[in-house]
C-alpha cells in the first residue's frame, strides 16, 4: 500500500502553517528590535535633559560648552 504525500506539505506541517510560523517568528524579532530602539530613544531623551541640567562647572569638568549641550539638547531623540 502506497502512502500518498501532500504536495503541499514540508515537515509535517502545511507550506501555510509553516509561513505562519515563520511570520510570527519575524514579527517578533521586528518587535524585539524596536522595543530596544525605543529604549535607546528614552535613554537619549533622558541624558540630554540630565545635560541641560549640568552647571557651568560640570560641563567644563566634562570639556563640554553650553553652545554644545544647547545644541546636542535640540536634536531629535531619533538623531544620534
């Protein structure tokens, strides 16, 4: 007696259910990376405002200029 086989199907599974599986495990790296894309951008909009906050004399310890931070303070929280 002869077993017939799905055309259609890859490992025990159907081509649909295994591009199923496949999507979901792409989505979730998609997530994966933007949920650390997101803290990336907190973490920028945190230390800018933590630099904005710095005295004269901070910012001199750390040889960086008002001019900078004012500019470094504009920037997008996208932009690195």
């Amino acid at each position: 007696m002869s077993t017939q086989t799905n055309p259609h199907s890859y490992g025990g599974y159907s081509r649909q259910t295994s591009l199923v599986e496949a999507c979901t495990y792409r989505a979730r790296g998609v997530l994966a990376a933007f949920r650390l894309e997101l803290r990336e951008w907190q973490r920028r909009i945190r230390i800018r405002h933590e630099l904005t906050t710095l005295s004269d004399r901070d910012l001199n310890d750390i040889r960086w200029t008002r001019a900078e931070v004012e500019a470094e303070a504009r920037k997008p929280f996208w932009r690195a």
